[in-house]
C-alpha cells in the first residue's frame, strides 16, 4: 500500500503589519519604520533589531511589540512571537491582530483551545472581521470537530466571499465528513477565485476519489502538476494514484520528478521502492529504501520494506538485521516479527523462527506461519 501525507495544508491567514499607534518618542518611531521597512524586504532579524531599539525607547510601544512578535513568527519562532503578541494585547487590549496572530501561532503549537479562545476574542472586537472566523474555523479543523469549522467558513465566505482559502477549507471539512459532492463544489469554486494554486487541484482530485471518479481525479492531479511544475508533491500525489490503479512504470517515472524536485523527500523513495517491488525489481527497491532509511532513520517501515525485499533475494542475514532494527523501533511490529522468522526459517534455524512465527501469532491471530 501506498503511504501518503495529506495532500494539502490547510491556509493560516498571517496578517500584515499594523501601521497604527498612540504618540510614541519620535526616536522609537524612527526604529519603527526601519523594522517595518525591513520586514517588508523579507529581513527579519534587522526587522527584530528594529524594533527592539523601538520597545527600549518606549516600553509600552504595543505596535512594536506586536510587529517583533510578527516577525519572530515569520522565522517560525512561535515562544518569542507568542510572548511578544501577549506583550502587544497587555498595552493594548484592542489589538485585533494581536489576538488573531497568537490564534496562529497557539494553533501551531497544537494548543488548538487557545486558539479559538484568541480568535473568538478578535470576533468579539471585529465581528466582521473575516481572518479571525478563518482561524478559528481552522482550529475547529484541527480538533476534527468539522461542524464548528464549517460553520466559521460559512461567516468568513459572508465576510470575504472572494477569498478562495475559506472556500478550500470548507471543502477540507466537507471532504472528512466524506460530503464529496460539497467539498468539489467549494474547490471548484476556489479554483475559480485562484486558479493558480496547486494545492486546490489536489484536494479536489481526492475528493474525486472519494465519489469513485478516477479519469477526473487524474485529471485534476495532472493540472496540479500544470499550475505548480515544480511542486514535488503534486507529483508524488499523482503517482500514489497511478500505483493505486496497478500503473507502477508510470508511478515510478512520477515519482522520480518528485524526486529530482525535492531529493532528500523520505516518504518519496519509500513509494518509488513500493512500485518497483510491485514489478519484481528488488534491487532498485532496495536502493530506494536505503535512500529513504538515509533521509529518515527512524522508519520502521523502510527497514520492514527493504528486510522484506531481502527476504525475497534470499540474503537472510541483511534481511534478519533489517527487520531486527524495524521491531526495535517497532516492537509491535507483527509482520516484522513474521518475516524475520521467515528468514531464520530461510537459514534453517527453526528455534528461532518459531519463536518469531509465536510472537507474530501473539501480535495478529492472522498471521500464520
């Protein structure tokens, strides 16, 4: 079976800088404008020095605050960002995109309670203000409780009825309560607003799936590839689908453009060795999973794979130390049990493959010797 990540993430509405304060030194409004100047050419740590000598003028400078919190969060420094977006809130309770900022990078910690609870907070400042209902709509998401999401994208298509993310989310959330026919029509609808955007194509591909439309799905998948050529998991996706229909040769050929496109892609090589095991050819099967236990050594499933392939070439000791280091990593790992006594049985120690056979059995009554 093909393994596969969720084909795209779900949009986080970042807002830009705020523009706006209350009568700060004339010094720290000059560091200021150097930190927004400098965010606004992508160099955040001159962004961060900024407005830094800004709060050390003015330590009560909330839109400094909030500013260096945004740019700690573009570096993916959510602690910082998080400390400096509370600050920003203490000095000025109002600030909208403060609480909606810290709802991202909350949610980003996984703190998804505290996200809502920002972004409800932001609805009660702005209840027309769309973002907020778009993350905490996503929020929803995270937490698997589909209803709420749905309903905050319904507020935010309301509010924003152009912005095409509220309309891919929604159709996220449509999608895992498996209403395929809504989710196509909100991709469909955002590929209409954005028609550019790969990802889209993708989710409307899967949901294709869902309804048993192969030719369509396969088709959206290919315009996927056209919309963002070189997006590794546009090709990736497709050729999870090629494999899924018994189509490895050209699977395989997909997989490695993905591979050209993003070369060190564990997951990649791990599918790529999965097709070419399904055409009987096992030393480029082990070649990928080798490549892929290089990218991601702690896979239990590569070394499971490649054991297994060394099983089929007959090399027992390599296959017996591969699926040793899968059940280390693994210890429930039934079937690398199963196949290390097949390649002890394959040795002739019959000790030692009953004991595995034994352990298999224990872990799934299904599997027999």
């Amino acid at each position: 079976m093909i393994c596969t990540r969720p084909v795209a993430a779900l949009v986080l509405a970042l807002l830009l800088p705020v523009l706006t304060w209350s009568a700060p030194p004339e010094a720290a409004v000059a560091h200021f404008n150097q930190g927004l100047d400098a965010f606004n050419k992508k160099d955040l740590d001159k962004a961060i020095a900024s407005f830094t000598l800004a709060i050390k003028l003015d330590t009560t400078y909330s839109q400094a605050y909030y500013n260096r919190g945004l740019s700690y969060h573009h570096k993916d420094d959510l602690d910082n960002a998080i400390k400096d977006y509370t600050t920003a809130i203490k000095h000025d309770a109002k600030n909208v995109h403060a609480y909606v900022n810290r709802s991202l990078a909350f949610h980003g910690q996984k703190d998804y309670d505290k996200a809502i609870e920002d972004c409800t907070t932001a609805i009660a400042l702005a209840p027309k203000d769309a973002t907020a209902y778009l993350n905490r709509g996503l929020a929803h998401a995270a937490q698997k409780n589909y209803a709420k999401a749905i309903a905050d994208y319904d507020e935010t298509i309301k509010l924003a009825p152009k912005d095409y993310r509220a309309y891919n989310n929604r159709g996220l959330a449509y999608h895992h309560g498996k209403k395929y026919d809504d989710a196509i029509t909100d991709f469909t609808q955002a590929i209409k607003l954005n028609p550019k955007e790969a990802d889209l194509y993708q989710n409307r591909a899967d949901s294709y799936l869902g309804k048993k439309k192969d030719d369509l799905a396969f088709a959206d998948y290919g315009e996927a590839i056209k919309a963002n050529p070189k997006n590794p998991r546009a090709y990736n996706n497709r050729a999870n689908f090629l494999a899924m229909t018994g189509k490895f040769k050209e699977a395989i050929e997909d997989y490695s453009s993905a591979i050209d496109l993003a070369p060190k892609e564990s997951l990649t090589y791990f599918n790529r060795g999965l097709a070419y095991i399904r055409i009987n050819n096992y030393d480029k099967g082990v070649a990928d999973f080798t490549e892929a236990i290089k990218n991601d050594p702690k896979s239990a499933k590569a070394y499971y794979q490649r054991g297994s392939a060394l099983l089929e070439q007959k090399f027992y000791d390599k296959s017996i130390d591969d699926l040793t280091e899968a059940i280390k990593l693994d210890p429930k790992y039934a079937r690398a049990y199963y196949n290390r006594g097949r390649a002890y049985r394959g040795k002739g120690d019959k000790a030692l493959a009953d004991k595995d056979f034994a352990e298999a059995k224990r872990l799934d009554p299904k599997l027999g010797k």
